[in-house]
C-alpha cells in the first residue's frame, strides 16, 4: 500500500555522506535558523537511510530474516521510519523541537538492536547448525552496523546540539572545543588515559590484577574527532590486551592450559592451598604500551601486548561476528554485560553457570568487528598483528583531518 511505496521510494534513493568538518562547522553556527535546518536535513534522510536496512533485513540469507528477533528489529526500523516519514514538514522552531524529541525516542528503541540481531544469529544457527553463514552474512552485518553507527552519529550529534543553549554551546566551543559530541582537541592521550582506567578496574574485578598501561609518543597530539568513538576502539583494545596478558602469563607460569586456568586456581583454593604472591602483583605482567604517532594523514595508535599472541591463521576469526573469545571463562569481557563474577570467583566469572548465552553478547567477540566499523566510519582502520608466542599490536588507524566524508554502505 501507500506505506510500502514510501519505503521502497525512499529505498531508490542514495544516501548523503557527511564528513566529520561538516556537521563539525555547521553545529558551530548558534542561529536557531541552524537547528531547523537540521532537522530538515535529517527529516530528509534518516528516512533513506532507514529504508535500506529495511528492504535488506526483508531479503537476508539462510532465512534469517524470518528469525523472531530479526523481524523484531525490521519492526523497529519500520516503526521509526513511519515516525519520520509521517511527521509534517518542519518550519519553525516548535516543529524542530517535536522533531528532535521524535528522534530521542527513536534512539532509545534502537538501543538493543546489537544484541537483537545477535540472537536473531544465535536463532538460525540453532536452527540450521552452526558455522555455515558464509560471507555474505558478516558483510551484511558489516554494512548493518555501519550505517547503525552513522545514524547513531547524526542523531547524537543532532540531540547533544540541542541539549544547550546557544551561549552554552558558545561556552563549549570556547572552552573544550566541543560542538555537540565531536570536539577540535581530542587528545588520543587523554582518551587512552581513560580507556585503560576503566580497562583496569574491569580486568582487577576479574582478575584481581590488571597490568600496566604506557602510553607513548607524540603525546600533545589533538585532531577533531568523536572522543566517544575513539575511546570505544581504544578500551575494546586495552581490554583485550590485558586479558591476553594475564591469561598468558599465568598459563606459563603455572603450566596449566588458559581454558583450565579459573577451574585449576577454583581448585587450590578449594583445598587450602596459598595462591602465589605474583598471582595478583602488576609488576609481574608485562605492561601494555600505547604509542601515539600523529602523521600528516593519520593519527595512528599502536596498542602493544605481550600478551602471547595468536596463530595467524586464527586472525581473521577475530573480525567475524560469531567469534567467540568467550568459551566459558571470557572474564574481562562478560563482566561488561552480565553480572560480574561474585567474590570467590575473581578469576572464574564465568557466566556459564546457570546463565544461557544471553548475558555474554554483547561483549562476545562483538567488540572488535565494531570497533573496525566505527574506525572505518571516518575513513580510518583497525588492524592486527600477532607474533605467536610473543604478543599482538594492534594499529589504529584514525584520519587526521576530518575533510573524510562517512564511509557509508
Ligand atoms: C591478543 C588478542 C587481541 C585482540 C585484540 C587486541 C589485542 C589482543 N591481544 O592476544
């Protein structure tokens, strides 16, 4: 009917990409005539962008687009899609403010839609048996979370301009460099600061012990970026780098296998044995160095471990979304998600007991495919190098200049 030509029209026309100077320089301008415009712009082409997502979850392969929570998400999508498509033309400033009050509550809905669509995965593979989603399955997840993070970004680009007044976003400009959620001084140093903060008490939870972080190089370098964005990539990063660490350095010390490592350490405790001192001392684990190199081209960070590292072979498993770091003992990752380990268990917080997958999505090998994406977004990269039995860099690649337009499916 009238709703499906509208989706299918909007579905024929091609997305606008926007470069980060972009929406940078035009939230700097504090006219209210600015917000309208806005919102205009994004009346036009969220709906365009919603579209595609829409016409592609109808025609997913291995009949996944029948699966409960994919059909959940399509919902979603066409849900938010009506709500745009159907609000009125906006001309004043009451109509770009229901707009935006639209647009949050969009937002909000779409909040679960990773895990969503992970389970709606978790459904097929049940289904029809595991690891034969070829390909095309990661691409389309691929090119569906990349457009989720470019909506994301211009709608939370869009909500933070509105969250102040025009002399408070003056005041952001002149003080943080801050126009809505991107600002002209991210400091890579600052946000690695505050990555491995959080990376380290995730990991001492865990663990009761987190190593060192470094960080090194060019350290006052600033650039316009996403500092949310940035610091995503970076804790996912330092997050991995430790657990690499710990697990691997605990394993040869003990000589015990990392899968056996909570169980066997569950078990000394078990029968009144002391635990050795360097067990929960960071000097005794390699520290993670981060080196800031701030190129003409690129601002590019370098995530160092010596976290023993992986077979090349198994590398590119880490950039598909049914990789799987969590077998049963994923501790710094499930701790993101589900309920952390209790007391006893510091280094067994596995999820597995009497939880069922759902609780360890999110953080389940999900972190890395996506941190690509959102690095990927603005014309940067993320990849890994491994030297089996030593350790793993990781190199993030970030633009310099914003001039990049979104790198859009
Ligand atoms: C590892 C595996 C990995 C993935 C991503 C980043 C760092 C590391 N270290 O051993």
């Amino acid at each position: 009917h009238i709703f499906r030509n509208a989706v299918l029209s909007a579905a024929s026309k091609s997305v606008t990409p926007i470069s980060l100077r972009t929406l940078f320089e035009f939230g700097k301008n504090t006219s209210p005539k600015t917000l309208v415009l806005a919102s205009q712009f994004l009346h036009n082409e969220l709906p365009i962008r919603l579209s595609h997502r829409i016409v592609e979850l109808e025609n997913l392969p291995f009949g996944l687009s029948e699966m409960p929570s994919v059909k959940t998400v399509h919902g979603l999508y066409v849900d938010s899609f009506r709500l745009i498509h159907e609000f009125p033309k906006i001309r004043s400033i009451e109509d770009d403010l229901k707009f935006t009050d639209v647009l949050d509550g969009i937002k909000t809905r779409h909040n679960w839609v990773v895990q969503q669509m992970a389970q709606g995965i978790r459904e097929l593979k049940k289904k029809i048996g595991a690891d034969i989603l070829g390909p095309e399955l990661q691409q389309f997840l691929d090119r569906f979370y990349l457009s989720r993070i470019s909506i994301r970004m211009l709608i939370g680009q869009h909500l933070a301009l509105h969250a102040l007044t025009p002399e408070e976003r003056r005041q952001a400009m002149q003080t943080s460099g801050f126009v809505g959620i991107i600002t002209k001084d991210c400091r890579p140093t600052h946000v690695a600061e505050d990555a491995s903060r959080h990376a380290k008490q995730l990991c001492d939870t865990n663990y009761g012990v987190a190593p060192k972080v470094k960080i090194l190089g060019s350290l006052d370098t600033k650039f316009t970026y996403v500092p949310s964005h940035l610091y995503l990539m970076l804790f996912e990063l330092i997050k991995n780098s430790m657990r690499a660490t710990v697990e691997t350095q605990r394993s040869q010390r003990l000589g015990v296998p990392q899968e056996e490592m909570s169980q066997h350490l569950q078990q000394m405790l078990l029968r009144g044995e002391k635990l050795p001192e360097w067990l929960y001392d960071d000097h005794e684990y390699p520290e993670i160095n981060v080196i800031v190199a701030n190129g003409q081209e690129d601002v590019t960070i370098k995530v160092s471990d010596k976290g023993g590292g992986i077979p090349r072979s198994a590398l590119p498993v880490l950039w598909t979304y049914s990789y799987t770091t969590a077998k049963n003992n994923d501790a710094v990752t499930s701790s993101v998600n589900g309920p952390s380990g209790s007391g006893s268990s510091l280094f067994d917080p596995s999820p597995s007991r009497g939880q069922g997958n759902t609780d360890r999505i999110a953080g389940y090998g999900y972190g890395l495919p996506l941190s690509k994406l959102y690095a990927r977004y603005f014309g940067g990269d993320l990849e890994l190098k491994s030297l089996e039995s030593w350790g793993t860099d990781a190199y993030l690649y970030i633009r310099r200049l914003a001039d990049h337009e979104e790198d859009l499916p």
